[in-house]
C-alpha cells in the first residue's frame, strides 16, 4: 500500500539556521512526490514537485529512491517560513496520500 | 479568479443531520476530489472524480456520497452525521492525473 511518513510533527530552527524537513515514503510504482504548504489562514498550496526540479522560495528537494525518500531542504530559513508542510505522493487520478504533516516555526 | 470555492465555511451539525458540502470550480479541470484533515493524520482522501459522470472511492469513504454531474461541481453528501465525521473537509481539482491540485478554503464541520 501507499504510504508516506514525515517523522517530525513539530519542527523549530532559528532563523538564518538550516532547515530540513523529513519525508519517507512508500510505492512499488514510479512516485510522483510533491510538497505542499499551508499559511496560516491560507489554503494549502503546492511548494514544489520532483519532477520540476525547481527551487522555490530557496527550497530544494530531491528523490532519492534508493532511501524512498523526499527532503525538504532550505539553507537559511526565514520567519515567514513559518507554516504547515505536507509531504504527498500521487499514485493516479490525482489520488494523493499525505503525510501526516510538519508544522515549521522559525524562531527570531 | 475564484479557483476552487467551498461553502460552507463552517457547520455544526446533530448527529443523524444529512448535509451537503459545496465544492465548485471554474479551471475546467477534469480531476475533483475530496479529503478530510484530522490532527495527526494529514489529508485523508474520501472520494475524487476524473469527469463528469464518473466517481470512485478513496481511502475513507463510508458515511459520504458523491456525485459529479457537472464539470464545475462536486458536492459531498453527508447521509447520517457522526461525531467521528468532525474534521476539516478540503475539496480540490486537477487539469490532470500529475499536476498540482488546487485546493479550497476549507469547510469545518462539528458534529455534536
């Protein structure tokens, strides 16, 4: 079955300091992985997806299959960082499994 | 510019109350689906759709009906309230299989 994990339910850094936001997963298919935010007061919002390769608002992450695993990364967090984070995977059909979600407070 | 709209934005229901959750929108996106997000456990998907007419089971099904006769719209239907349906419902939509869902705001339902 398919199933994604992020082990830290509650994350705090200090800002400028590094962030990395854990997330496992597992699927005997292709993954298709993404991570989504929610704001406080604000809808959830696609962050980014592996296959774009992109980097958005200074966060990176990679799939490393060989772990099963998808990272969320930023080398210097900022305040405004502050916010719910959702590790999915898509499996078809837009059915999207969720980990059970992060919420990230950056520290002054 | 509206997106992805649920009303309402807040319920309280008895328990045994049927009630409608709204999901509209206007994207003509092929791909709806609906999930509910309780603390601890994320987003759980209940039911999605890939067009008008067709719907499908996901993981948290009993207790919700859907339908899809529009593209437009996906209401969710709540047949006999229960206080374990309390949660925060999100509704979402997708031009295809991989690519970002929009999601709504949001409905809170409280079932006392």
């Amino acid at each position: 079955a398919q199933r994604v994990t992020q082990p830290e339910k509650l994350l705090s850094v200090f800002k400028g300091a590094p962030v990395e936001l854990k997330c496992n997963y597992s699927y005997s298919g292709s993954p298709e992985l993404f991570w989504y935010v929610q704001y406080s007061r604000q809808r959830l919002q696609l962050l980014l997806r592996h296959i774009s390769r992109e980097s958005i608002k200074g966060f990176t992450a990679d799939l490393n299959k060989g772990e099963t695993s998808f990272h969320l990364k930023k080398p210097f967090a900022q305040e405004e960082d502050s916010a719910m984070y959702y590790c999915a995977l898509s499996w078809g059909a837009q059915k999207l499994v969720f980990g059970q979600g992060t919420r990230l407070t950056i520290n002054p | 510019n509206a997106g992805v709209t649920q009303t309402p934005k807040f319920q309280v229901l008895k328990t045994g109350q049927s009630m409608t959750l709204q999901c509209a929108q206007d994207m003509n996106h092929e791909y709806m689906s609906w999930y509910r997000q309780d603390p601890g456990m994320g987003l759980r998907l209940i039911h999605y759709s890939v067009g008008a007419g067709i719907t499908d089971q996901g993981e948290v099904p009993n207790g919700y009906n859907v339908s899809r006769s529009t593209t437009e719209d996906f209401p969710l239907r709540l047949l006999s309230a229960a206080p374990s349906q309390t949660s925060v419902y999100f509704c979402a939509s997708s031009s295809t299989v991989f690519t970002e869902a929009f999601f709504g705001q949001g409905t809170r339902l409280t079932v006392v």
